[in-house]
C-alpha cells in the first residue's frame, strides 16, 4: 500500500500533468496489478475536485534474466545490480541447481555487458562455485557466466553487471 498526499495554495488546477512517478523493483519477469483504491481522491484550492481515475491496471515487466535455469549467480561484495559500490574486490559465487548434470562453466570479465564467456573454469566436484577479482578499477563491468553440459549445449548464460566507484571525491574548499 502506498499513500501519498500534495496540495497546492493557489488556484485548482485545470490542465493535466505529473503529480508522482512511483518506480517499482520488480524481482522476475511477469505480470502483475496495480490498483488505485476508491478512497482515491483529487483536491484543488483545498476543495475536492472529484475522484482520481479507479481501477486495476496491469503492468507487465520484462527484461534480462540474473540467473539461469541450472545456477544462481549472486555476489556478496556487489549485491545488488543497480547499486554503486565502492569496494574494488569483486567476489562472484554461484550454486549449481541440478548435481545430476556434469556441466563445465565459462566465464568473462569485461566492460562489455553481451560478451560470450569462453575462458573454462576448472571443474570441481561441488555445486557451490566462488571467483574473486581484486582492485578491480572504477566504472560499470560485467561478469559472464555461461555453462555446458557434456554434449555441449549450452544451458544458461548470465551477464551480472557490476557498479565499481572505489574512488574517493578530490578535497576541495567550498567558497561562499
């Protein structure tokens, strides 16, 4: 539930325009509804003006997939793709969902955000995986994950972004 109110001192308002941008974090691709409540009221010149616009909307998300169908790909250093962060040792884990599957993995680290991984990672008889890159420099990269099962086939592929600003602001002297 989201509550909001505004006002305005001078006349009502007579022409349309924004009010609220409201950004919602979506955590897989989807639909869902939104609704807007019939206590939803507009006010103008501290009168009511009449109801907002009711009803149910639907809002579908779509976009890149974090993680495939046989890994999860998360990193405790950076968490969170949409975050800057200001450690440069980048530390990347990923758990194999499926131990039945012989898959070998590949990876790449680079600043591009669509690079095909084909450096192979050794094999380890574990489902959990970890890599750690250190001082790592400032900017936007990218870890590229993509395994193969033993015929080849490729069975997921992952680009996890990475937002790097280790570098502290230059002193300065404000002037007033």
């Amino acid at each position: 539930t989201i509550s909001w109110g505004g006002f305005r001192l001078q006349e009502g308002i007579t022409n349309g325009g924004t009010f609220a941008t409201v950004t919602f974090r979506a955590t897989k691709a989807g639909e869902a509804a939104l609704s807007l409540g019939t206590n939803s009221k507009l006010y103008g010149a501290g009168k009511e003006q009449g109801g907002a616009t009711q009803g149910t909307f639907k809002v579908t998300v779509s976009g890149k997939q974090i993680n495939s169908v046989l890994f999860t790909l998360t990193s405790p250093s950076h968490p969170r793709v949409d975050t800057w962060e200001r450690q440069s040792r980048v530390v990347m884990q990923w758990q194999s969902k499926d131990t039945q599957q012989n898959v070998r993995y590949y990876f790449a680290f680079d600043k591009n955000p669509a690079t095909t991984p084909r450096k192979a990672i050794p094999q380890e008889p574990s489902t959990e995986h970890r890599m750690v890159f250190e001082k790592v420099d400032d900017g936007v990269w990218y870890f590229h994950l993509s395994g193969k099962n033993e015929k080849g086939k490729e069975v997921g592929l992952v680009h996890y972004p990475l937002l790097i600003d280790a570098t502290p602001p230059e002193a300065f002297t404000p002037l007033l």
